[in-house]
C-alpha cells in the first residue's frame, strides 16, 4: 500500500473518531435514551441546546426523571431556568418529593425561591417533618430579691415553609428566648418560685409569640437546668456603701485640711498679735524715761512699782508652786 494512502487512511480515521466525540458531546444519546425509557419527553434538539447554554444534560435529564417518577409534574425549562439562575436542581427536586411524601404544601416556585435565598429547602423540609432542638446558651438573670439565677433552655422548633425567604433565623430565635428569660425571671418576687416552678418560665415565654417573623415555629421551651448564681443586690449594696465611706473620707479629710489651714492661720495670728505686744512693752521704757524727764514720774514712784511688780511675781510662783503639790498628792494618792 501507497505510504500517502495510509496517512490519508489514518488521518481520516482520526478526525471520525474526534467527530464521533464531538457528536456524542453535543448530542448526549445515551441521556436521551435513558429519558425515553423512563418515559420522560426530552427531544435532541433540547439536549443539544443545553450543551450550548452550557448546562449539563446530565443534571437535568437525572432531575426531571426523579421528579416525573416521584409524581411531580415539571418542565425541563423550569430546571433549565433554575439552574442557570444558581440554583441547586437535584437539592430543590429531593425538597418537592419529601415535601410530597410528608403532605407538605410546597411548590416548585417556593421551593426554588427558598434555594436561591441562601437557604437548604431540603433541611427545611426534613426540619419540617422532624422538629429540631435548639440549645440555648447559659442565660444569666437577677430576680427581685438580688440573687443571680443563671437558665439554660432547649427550644424545639419545626421549619416555617412560607417563612423561609424573609424570615429571620436561629439566632433571632435565641436571642428573643434569651431576652424572655430574663424577663420572666426579673418579674419573679425571689429567685426561690423560680426555682419551684421553672415550667412558669417556659409558659411566659411562649406566650410571647418569639417565632413571629421567623423562618421556624416554636413548639415548645423547656429550662432544662437552673443554677444560683451571686447575690447582686447584696454586692450592689457593699459597692454602694465603699462609694459611701470613701465620700465620707473624703468629706472628713476635707474638714481636716479646713481645720488645720484654720489652726495656721490662728497661729499666725497670735505670733503677729504677741509681735504687736513685744512691740507695745518696749515702748514702756521710753514712756518712763520721758515721765522722769517731764517730772510726771519720781524715784520713789518707779521703786515703789518695782517693788509692787517683784511681789505680784513671788505670789505667782508661790501659787504655782502650791498647785503642782497638790496635783502630785492627788497623782499619789490614784497611784495608791
């Protein structure tokens, strides 16, 4: 054989194998046999253009049948659509069966909206038939009487379908049951008729309506365990009393410093007024120097003052000296 001949031959067989993958790409026959067989009208020319809207035949083709065997009546435009606008197909068609199989109002519309929302619409339904349970974190609360009182709560919840797209989630939920604990257990008298009767807590609570505008309604909340904490009143009233004594020491030592700026200041005073004396007794020579030059005042006279001025001075000590004798008896006299 010509070597040019079998090249051709060769090249030729390879560009009918690529377009035989090229065709079966495009055209995914085995897809649409396997649709024909599970009696699911699905064209070529449909699987054809689902290549080139770059969406996998596969995804949709598996899909539409799980759905039309379930008894569910779609298009494959519906999932086409929905696959191109993000969603999640084969999640949206298990939602719609189990929503069916469970008597659960549910369309194709709602449960493609609640995909597109961010949210699994397949947990919704399973949270739908199967509630779930909710632990709340340890919720600390101080009844009328100060003591601390610190509740956990189990709160079970069932998935509101129509509540689904808009609908707030779990941790509003936990933050309304937080806030109606603390409520119910500020309302209470004594920390003691909660610790009684925890179920009024549970009942207060519900009839509150916390699931309103949530994406779950609550069926039930249990206070699944209640501890004491401290006494905060009784902590509140020492802080306040600190605050107190801390004023009053302040205020004291304030009236201190007032007392001993006064005491100063009257010391300064008699330093000044004994200068001013010291000052007036020095003039007492000149004023008698000038009484013996005018004649106003004789020898005599100023002996005579001096001598009446030595005896007032020895009757002071001998008073003097007669009361510490006194006070030393008296001394001795305790002592025995």
């Amino acid at each position: 054989m010509d070597p040019s001949s079998s090249i051709f031959i060769l090249v030729a067989a390879l560009a009918g194998i690529t377009l035989l993958f090229i065709f079966l790409y495009f055209v995914p026959v085995n897809l649409w046999i396997t649709a024909q067989f599970a009696n699911v009208r699905v064209g070529i020319g449909e699987l054809i253009g689902m290549r080139i809207r770059k969406v996998p035949p596969s995804v949709i083709v598996n899909s539409l049948i799980t759905a039309t065997k379930a008894g569910l009546a779609l298009t494959t435009n519906e999932l086409e659509t929905h696959y191109l606008a993000g969603g999640n197909v084969p999640n949206v068609i298990r939602a719609l069966i189990s929503a069916d199989k469970a008597n659960i109002n549910l369309s194709f519309k709602q449960a493609t909206a609640i995909d597109l929302a961010g949210r699994d619409v397949f947990e919704a339904v399973q949270i739908s038939v199967n509630p779930k349970v909710i632990n709340t974190p340890s919720v600390a609360a101080v009844a009328a009487d100060g003591i601390q009182l610190i509740a956990k709560a189990r709160v079970t919840v069932r998935a509101n379908i129509a509540q689904l797209v808009g609908g707030a989630g779990e941790e509003t939920i936990l933050a309304r049951v937080g806030e109606g604990i603390v409520t119910s257990i500020g309302s209470s008298v004594n920390h003691k008729t909660v610790l009684e009767n925890p179920d009024k807590i549970s009942k207060l609570v519900l009839q509150r309506g916390l699931d309103a505008g949530t994406a779950f309604e609550i069926l039930s909340i249990d206070i699944a365990d209640i501890d004491v904490g401290t006494n905060i009143g009784a902590k509140l009233q020492i802080d306040q009393a600190s605050a107190d004594l801390k004023v009053a020491e302040a205020k004291a030592e304030e009236r201190r410093a007032m007392a001993v700026a006064l005491e100063q200041e009257m010391k300064a005073k008699s330093v000044e007024m004994r200068a001013k004396v010291i000052e007036a007794e020095a003039e007492v020579p000149k004023a008698l120097a000038e009484a013996f030059r005018n004649g106003s005042l004789g020898v005599m006279d100023y002996y005579r003052m001096e001598n009446i001025k030595a005896d007032t001075t020895m009757r002071d000590s001998i008073a003097s000296s007669d009361k510490d004798s006194k006070d030393s008896g008296s001394n001795k006299n305790e002592k025995k």
